[in-house]
C-alpha cells in the first residue's frame, strides 16, 4: 500500500483575505494555524485533511502544477499520507516514477512530490506521530469535518488510468456521465485501503474558462445528511440560492455546490448514496464521518 487517505490540498488564490472569509467564515472551516494578515497563505482542515490557500509566490511550499507554467488560480496540488515515505519511495522507484524533487523534511512531517502523466503534482506524506487534529483550532461552526475526494481535469484517461491504477495502486470505486447515453464524464478510484477518492473530469474541452476549471478542479466536504450542511451554512451566513440548493447526484448521492471567490468549486456530498446510482454500480466501501481518523 501506497496512499492511505488524502493530506492536504494545495489552492493557489488571487487574494487570500477574501478566500480566508470564504472557508473560515461561510463554511466554518477551523484554522490549522494561526493567521496574520498579509503573511500569503492560510490553512484550514477538515478533519486531518488540511486545505492550503497560497497566493502565488508565497506560503510552505508553493511548486507549480505544471513546471515553468504561470498558474491560474485554483487547485494547484494534493498529497495523499503515506505510512513510510521511505518504503514508498522505494516501491515507486521499481515502477520507474520521475520525482519532482527531493525528500522535504521538518519536525512535523517529511514529504516528496512527483507528475502525474497529465503535469498534476502528487505528493506524498508521512507524519509523524501527532495528529493535525490536536494542534489545529476549533470551530463550532464547522460545515464538514471530512473532505472524501478531489477531483480534476484529465484529457488522456488511458494515461491517467496506467499511473493512478497499475502504479499508485487506486482501485475503481464508480463512473458515469450527465445522461444516459453511455458517455462517461466522470471517473472515481479510491486509494489503495481506504475510502477517500480521486475523480476524473472528462470532456473539458481545449479551452475551459477559469469558470469551468473551477467546476471540474474541486473538491469534496463528506456531511452524513445534507439538511446539517443546510442549517450550517445558514447559522454562518451564507448568502445566495446555491446556499440551499440540494440536488440529486447522478452517483444517487445528494449534493451542494459552493464556489469560493476564485471559483473553485466545493462541492458538499453525502457520505452514502440516498438511491441507486446510474451508469456503474459502486465498487468500494462509502466513507464514514469518523473512517479517516482510524
């Protein structure tokens, strides 16, 4: 085994004041440190998962998705856990991967980052004994304490398929497409012994706005009944029709989807679908509130 659940998601911002106001304000977000205003960057977590927001140029460690590209705002990076960086590193080095650099270390984790076929960077961390949970800052007002998966734009899925499959070790966990014409549109794999996710966003197009990047690159907030999420984001005040507006999933899964100031789509799901799904049947295990943390 490889990746073991997500770690943190990495969001390149124009502005992070307003982006902060966004997550912490309107989704409740707790902080993962604390912030001084005009430092750049700014972390929040849902339960271990930490959400980086970096205005480019600054923040812990800002490399570029696509090297020696000028990056727009949105999902820049993730890094999935790993129990032994080192054991890891070694399994990946006999499947023939290219690192996108070398170990980075601190007192509180050592990570390494590599390509995906598609120029997405992937990282890989392993923590040391103290859970981010205990060092964060609470939220009473928190939307989600889960974050199930991450999705992002892929062109090339047989390519896709050979990294995330045959060498990262994901499994098949449902795909499907917006109608029943047998097209897919969407594509989740889990890890390797776990329920978090990856999906791919199909059939972009050669020239997406930042719009609808923002919509394909997203991510996911697990709620156990969406009604919480709802009442929720109420209490914080979320303003808008998007703050309420519930709908049916084509995986049979009950969905609302935010968008932050740049965009980006946060999508809140339910953990386990409310009816059948279309297209596919599900392969894997649904996530849990608490299955992160074991």
């Amino acid at each position: 085994m490889i990746a073991k659940r997500l770690d943190n998601i990495d969001v390149l911002c124009s502005d992070v004041e307003p982006m902060r106001e966004f997550y912490g304000d309107v989704l409740g977000l707790p902080l993962r440190l604390p912030y001084e205003p005009g430092q750049g960057w700014v972390g929040f977590r849902a339960g271990d998962v930490v959400i980086y927001l970096i205005e480019e140029g600054s923040g812990p460690h800002p490399p570029p998705r696509f090297t020696g590209a000028a990056n727009p705002p949105g999902i820049d990076s993730f890094a999935f856990e790993v129990d032994d960086l080192d054991a890891a590193i070694v399994q990946l080095d006999a499947r023939g991967v290219s690192w996108a650099g070398e170990i980075v270390e601190s007192e509180w984790y050592r990570y390494r980052g590599l390509h995906d076929p598609e120029g997405n960077l992937v990282i890989f961390v392993q923590r040391n004994s103290e859970k981010l949970v205990a060092t964060g800052l609470g939220s009473p007002s928190a939307t989600s304490t889960r974050i199930i998966h991450v999705g992002f734009i892929v062109t090339d899925r047989d390519k896709e398929d050979a990294f995330w499959q045959q060498v990262l070790g994901f499994r098949p966990y449902w795909h499907g497409g917006p109608k029943d014409d047998g097209v897919t549109n969407w594509v989740s794999l889990q890890v390797p012994d776990g329920t978090d996710w990856l999906e791919y966003m199909l059939n972009a197009g050669p020239n997406p706005s930042l719009h609808q990047s923002g919509v394909m690159d997203h991510f996911s907030l697990g709620v156990s009944q969406m009604n919480d999420a709802v009442v929720a984001l109420a209490h914080n005040h979320c303003e808008g029709p998007n703050c309420t507006k519930t709908q049916m999933g084509r995986d049979g899964k009950v969905q609302l989807n935010l968008f932050d100031p740049d965009q980006t789509r946060v999508e809140f799901m339910e953990f386990a679908p409310a009816q059948e799904p279309c297209c596919s049947p599900f392969t894997g295990k649904h996530p849990t509130p608490g299955d992160q943390n074991n």
